[in-house]
C-alpha cells in the first residue's frame, strides 16, 4: 500500500497555477487514456522521469521502477548503475488491471 495522491501538493510543486482541481481532472486524464490505449491492446511507453517506465504492449501492461541513484532505467543494461524492478499485469476489456 502506498499513499494516496496529494492534487493540491502536487499542483503547487509541478506547476506554475494550476489549482488542486486541474491537476485532479489532468492526472484522471492521463490514467484514463493510458488505461485506454492498453485496453485495446496499442503500444504505449511512457517515462516517469526518475519514478521509472510505464510499458504497455498487447494488453500486457509493465512498470519498471528505476531502483538506482542515476535517474535513468536501465533495464539490465551493461555498464548502468541503477538497476529496475518490474511489475506485469494483464489489462482486460475495459482497461482494469486483472489479478495475475
């Protein structure tokens, strides 16, 4: 378990305005298309920046944390000082993530 989404901290350290509703309805958004995208089985990656990678590829969805102090994933690369953990979960029909 993890926290929950503070919108308000996040608005007011990642923009230069927006209010705790904008960020909400962004954030909602984006999760909506990405879960969208992997529903209907397209290809998506998508960095994190620092956090790690989100990967969906035939409705087979993946983050790799980017473990390391470098800020980059790596994803076993040779020579690469952080290293990454995946989590995969299949994405059904309507962009839920089923119980592997």
């Amino acid at each position: 378990p993890g926290d929950e989404m503070n919108y308000y901290q996040l608005a007011i350290a990642h923009s230069d305005g927006l209010s705790k509703d904008q960020c909400f309805v962004a954030v909602r958004g984006l999760l909506s298309s990405l879960a969208h995208a992997a529903s209907e089985g397209r290809e998506v990656c998508v960095s994190f920046g620092l956090a790690g990678t989100f990967v969906a590829v035939e409705r087979l969805v993946t983050f790799s944390f980017d473990c390391g102090a470098s800020g980059v994933v790596t994803r076993g690369s040779k020579g690469g000082r952080g290293r990454s953990r995946s989590l995969s979960r299949p994405v059904c029909d309507y962009g839920a993530v089923e119980d592997a």
